[in-house]
C-alpha cells in the first residue's frame, strides 16, 4: 500500500516551525510497511489546498493530513478534506460533548462561537477522540482508500496516531509486520552504524533501520511475513547478533522503555534511592526522571544550585573546594553529589555541573566542559565530558550521558 | 514573486532525519519577501522527481531543490532538473579543479570514478562554488523565471545560501519585507482570534497570522514596502491597536524574547531573588528558567520536591497540613513557597504541586488538577489549575502558567 502526508500551516511554510510531524508519520509509515513517495507542504488556502489533495487521492492509498483543523476561520483542512471526496458536514453530538467537557473545568478560557466549527464532521467518517485537545480526528474511508485528518500539535497528533491510527492502520494492511526496538546508548550513530554494515546491507527482511538521538542509536529491526510469529522469528537471531556484538551498551529492546525508565528501574529493584544536585542543567535531570510514571518510588529529593552560594547552602559544597578549583572542576562534582547524599539520605546521587554556554567560557574551561559526579554506596566517581553544540544541546547531552554513566556504575559495563 | 521548495531524499521520506533544510528555507524565503505556497518531498526516482519539477516550474517562479547532488547512481537531482528544462550536461572545468582540490589534502579518501559527476553541471547555468564539500550549487535561468540547485547537508546548504543565494535572490526582489511578532500569554488561540477577526480579514498588508504554542499565541505582523521604513510604517499602527486590545497580556514584540526571559528581566529589574520548588514537575520549572542565558542573576536556588518527606525535609512543608489537606492543595502550595523563602532568602518563590497523571488521580483530586503558590515579598498567592491532557502536557501547562501567574503578580495584570 503506498500512503501520501500533506502537512497544513502557514508557520511551516514561513519556517516558523520544522515539520517534525511529517518526520514522525514517515518513521511510522516506514514501520507500517507503507510505501511513501510525496510528502506536501500547503498553507491554509481552499484552492491551493484541495488541488494537493486530489493529487495526493489519485496517487496514494492512504492519505495523512495533518493540521489546520483548529477553531480559527483559517482553519479549512477537514472542510475542504470533505469537499474532495463530495462530503458534507454535520454537528457530531459527541465531539461537541467532549469539547462541553473540556471547556467545563477551565475558569479562564470560555468556549467563543467559533469553538463549535471543532465539532463538525464529514458524513460517514469515523470520528476519532482527542484527549489532548478540542480538535477530533477523522478518517473518511472510500473503498480500499482513505483520507485520514489529524491535529497538528504533536501532543496531540502523536498520541492519537499511536492509540488510533497506528492499529487502524495496521489492520488494512495484508502482511503483518513486526519490528524489535534495540536501543544503544554511549556510542554514536556513525560508529554503530560501521559495527553493522554487513547486517544492514545483508538483508531485506528484517530490515534495520538506524535512528539516532542525544547520545543514543536506536536500531528499529522489522520483519514482514504472514504472521506474528513467522515475523518474530525473522527478527529473533539479528537481535541476537546485536546483542553479541553491543552487549551490555543495548539498555533495552522494547520501545516504550526509556534510559530513564530502566535505569530507574534498576534502582528500584535494588531498593536505592536517588538525589540530584544539578548547576547547568538546572532541573533538567530532574525532570527527565520525573517523565517516567512512577518514578517516586526512586527519585523524590533534587536540588538546583546555579550558583556557588546554592551549592553551599543546599548541599554544603566547602568554599575551599569552591576557590580553590572553581565551580566547574571535578572536586565541586564529587562535594555536589556527596553533600546531596548527606542532606537527603539517599543511597545514589548524580551531580552535573558545567558551562552551558553562550558565554562564561574560557581558554581552561570552555563552552561544553561539563562534570557529572556520581555517588553509588559512599564510592563516588567522576567523569569529564567535552560537548560541542549550543546551550540547548550542550544541557541535553549533559542529562542523557549522566544517566549512561549512572547506568555504566550500576550494571559495571566495560567500556 | 513566489517560490517552491522540493526536498530530494528516501531518509526524509522515511523519516529518518527531520527536514531541517526546509525550515531554513522557509524562514529565507519569507524574509526575502517571496511567497511560499508549496513545499514537496520526493525520492530519488527520476519520474517522480520530474513531474515534481514540472509542477513547481508551472506554478512559481523561483524553485529551491535541496538534495541528491552526490556522486553515486542514486543521485538524480540535476540531471533530472537540466532534462526538465531540456539541457544537457557537459563536464565544467572550474568544478573539476575544485574536486581535485578538495581530495588533495585527504589523506583516507581516494577520488573514484563517480565523483567525477559532481561537476556535471547544465549548460548555461550559473555554478556556485561549495566550500564545504564537492557537490556545487546551480542556477538555472529561463527569462525572469529560475531553479536553483543546493546540496542536502546542512552545513553545505546554509553557508552557500547565506553567500551566494540570497544576495542573488535579494537582487532580483523589488520590495522588502518586514514583521513584528507580537506574543500574548493567558488567553488561548480562539479566543484572541475572536478579538482580532477584524484586523486580520480587514488587509492583506500588512497580514496577521497567529500562531499558538502552550498557553500563549504569537501574532505576526508582516508588511511589504518599497523600503524597511516604509514596511516600519505599516506595521506600527497594528502593533500599537494590538496593545489597545490585549494590554499587559502582550509581554514582548521582540522576536528572541520568551515568557521566562521577560519575567527573569522583571525581577533583575527590580533587584528581586527567585526561588523554585517543584513537586509534580521535577525541575522541569528551573530547566525552563536557565534555558535564558544570564539566569543566574536572579534564579540561583530551587528544590525538587516530590515526595511527603522531601517537602518537609527540603522546604519545611509542616506535616500536619499534609496529613489534613494532603500534597496537592493550596495550603501545601503556599507552605512550599514559603519555606522556599526561608529555606533560600529569596524574595520570590514558585512553588507547583499537582497531579501529572496517568496514575494518582481521585474524584477529589482528578488528573490535572494543579496548584500554584507565589509569594512575592512576602504576600502569597495560590491558583489552582485544571489541565486536560497527558503526563507531559500537564507539566508544561504547569510551568507555562507558573511563570505566566509569576508575571501577573509582579505586573498587577488584571484579569
């Protein structure tokens, strides 16, 4: 089956936004052994819009849209959607429900005229809930084909593509497809990608499709066969080579678990509680943790010392240590996770301090020296990292490498 | 004068990369004052490509292809695009030397046959020299009308556009382009386009295009004049009727500035400390705040608190409140920003406690439901929040609104 994205909205087209969307649905569309060959960008303009659509509906047999279904007048996708395959609209009760709902709780916002235009569906579509927005999205099916209407916020497009779309999607399509998630982190993608050339070029089924991101390769192996368990025999014995030749670096194999959810993980089966004390990240570890659901159980007491006074009064950094080898040295590291272990009683401590940038750097210290101390069980260990990159990058790839470190003195991986 | 842009690449449209180039482009283009209304992506197929050629070609007058100008068999790009134009290709000279060149000072590279193709170039085409690879620009004229050729990696395509391209793009526009962003935060999208549907249906110059992010909207005002001051011209009397309409909601009309950068710039202003406790957003508050380089100045100590233990370990949270009102209600909000101040003898604290979800959630306190307490010399206020939506969304709500109740406070913004 071949399949078609049109991504909709003036702010792509003015570069105010990158379409990270169409690079999600592609990744997708990959993985669901659908065969892409145009993607579009159009503005929020009827005529221009329904040309690309009927193009798009005479070439492809899935057809994604996604954006411009909001309340504002500049919103057209779904209506013109419908006027290309001759449908009308009609008030759908039980969005208009949903979105009575939403706006129920909300003290500040009050639901304008315009908010109803949400409500409104093409006939004979299948209505698909939003629980992150007041937008639904459709699927207008005709024979074989269908045209597909999605949000364009991805917290709301995301969600909605993987609880609704994916397994619709997948469910037309003749061929079961399976695919193994085997993410590597600590080595880049250039590397790894070498390591598995042969395995790459080998074969067709499985596939493997390298995806990289901060500090972390993603290796995505997906199988095609008549059923789920031919499939998952495909997929089994290059898991296995991959686990031969990464070991240990392989931090799980299933999609939805993160570096942070296993390492977490890993803390809790221990019963180790874990504090951060964080300068140039400043909260950022934090909250990455706290993006795992239940992550209470391990991490509850974090600090943000983004100054020398901070790490002083909060973790009792010595001034000596302070003067004497400045807030970014190792020994500031090591007093920031072992002070962070005293305050709180935790029995592990991750410490990041660093010079994100744009300035504060110098000849000895530069922009991307970053330190990560880790304390595990009184033995405290740290490691110096130089990052290239802006700020942005510079505190992501401080986060991400402190959790591999974290991981690296937990399961003693070899490097 | 309008422009297209076509993407070449099967990792675009698998979605292994993100599509970089074209936001690039995009924001190029709209600051040349070319009009955009279409962007493609395609493989490297020579039909495929050729009829996305033909069309942009129809349609406008300037089109950008980006990618497949490497050396191997599947890259199309230009020989596709001279046939479009029914040129032929004849070996350039110039382009030939620069090759040899780049291969002289390599030691690990050795030049093989293909990368000869690389200085194929279309008859009676401008070449652009690359400087930071093998594959060189082309322009390729016809009457008033061009394509131009760019090579895929961005750190070849950026600086040739900057040096070449838009000087050569800039001479061939008459008008210039100028835009004003105008941001409003505390109202959402719907209801600020209700306030403003008659500036935006009322002229095509300037234009307004509203753009929404979590809790604020972003209004671009865009002129086109003969002159920059002309376009100033134009665009200060809509500036000026926006600030009539939303007043202190607008927090800046700078394009660089965010919601956390002007309220950091407040409270420096003002010689006041800010302190943060966080409880269902982990830190991600404090992240948000050292995202502003300089931060330091006024945001030097926060605690994450995300247990019962840390709120009264951390910050003096008294047990008694959270036995009788338990961690999420306002009494612990304002307990946590007011240890906060003790803890720290910062002026200002923020303190955020609430239910992130999935788990965790009651009648009496149902996923979503957030406090916030700001205590700003020595007066605190509590708001509670109902958020809709996943984990990650109601933590970034949380934050947004944090800073935006912040600002409020320090502005006496009325509601």
């Amino acid at each position: 089956m071949t399949a078609e994205l049109i991504s909709v909205g003036a702010e792509i087209l003015m570069g105010n936004i990158v379409n990270t969307n169409a690079a999600y649905l592609s990744r997708k569309c990959a993985g669901l052994g659908l065969s892409l060959y145009y993607e579009t960008v159009v503005g929020d303009n009827e005529e221009r819009l329904l040309e690309v659509i009927k193009t798009a509906w005479q070439r492809a047999e899935v057809v994604i849209l996604s954006g411009g279904l909001g309340p504002t007048e500049d919103d057209l996708t779904k209506e013109t959607a419908a006027k290309a395959l001759g449908r009308s609209l009609y008030l759908d009760e039980h969005s208009r429900q949903r979105i009575l709902d939403r706006f129920k709780d909300r003290e500040s916002n009050t639901i304008t005229e315009n908010n109803w235009k949400q409500a409104m569906v093409p006939r004979d579509s299948i209505v698909v809930d939003n629980n992150n927005g007041t937008a639904p999205g459709i699927i207008m099916e005709e024979e074989e084909k269908c045209i597909i209407l999605l949000p364009g916020p991805p917290g709301e497009l995301i969600p909605m593509f993987e609880n609704d779309i994916y397994p619709y999607l997948r469910d037309k399509q003749p061929e079961v497809l399976c695919s193994a998630m085997v993410k590597i982190c600590g080595r880049g993608e250039s590397s790894v990608e070498t390591d598995i050339l042969d395995l790459i070029n080998g074969q067709t089924n499985p596939t493997i499709a390298p995806y990289a991101k901060e500090g972390e390769v993603h290796l995505r192996v997906t199988a095609k066969a008549d059923s789920e368990e031919e499939a998952e025999a495909l997929i089994r014995p290059i898991v296995d080579e991959l686990f031969n030749r990464f070991g240990k670096l392989i931090y799980t194999t299933k999609e939805k678990k993160t570096l942070e959810s296993v390492t977490l993980d890993i803390l809790k089966e221990r019963g180790l509680k874990l504090t951060t004390v964080e300068s140039c990240t400043g909260g950022l570890l934090g909250a990455r943790l706290v993006d795992v659901p239940g992550a209470s159980a391990v991490f509850t007491h974090g600090f943000i010392t983004y100054s020398n006074e901070a790490k002083q009064q909060l973790v009792d950094v010595p001034a000596e240590i302070l003067q004497q080898y400045g807030a970014v040295s190792p020994q500031t590291a090591q007093a920031m996770a072992e002070g962070a272990i005293k305050a709180t009683g935790a029995e592990v401590a991750l410490s990041v301090t660093g010079v994100a940038g744009p300035d504060g750097g110098s000849e000895e210290k530069p922009v991307g020296l970053v330190y990560v101390g880790c304390c595990v069980n009184g033995n405290t260990h740290v490691r110096e990292y130089r990052f290239k990159g802006n700020r942005t990058k510079i505190r992501n790839c401080s986060v991400v490498n402190a959790l591999i470190f974290l991981r690296e003195l937990l399961l003693d991986v070899s490097n």
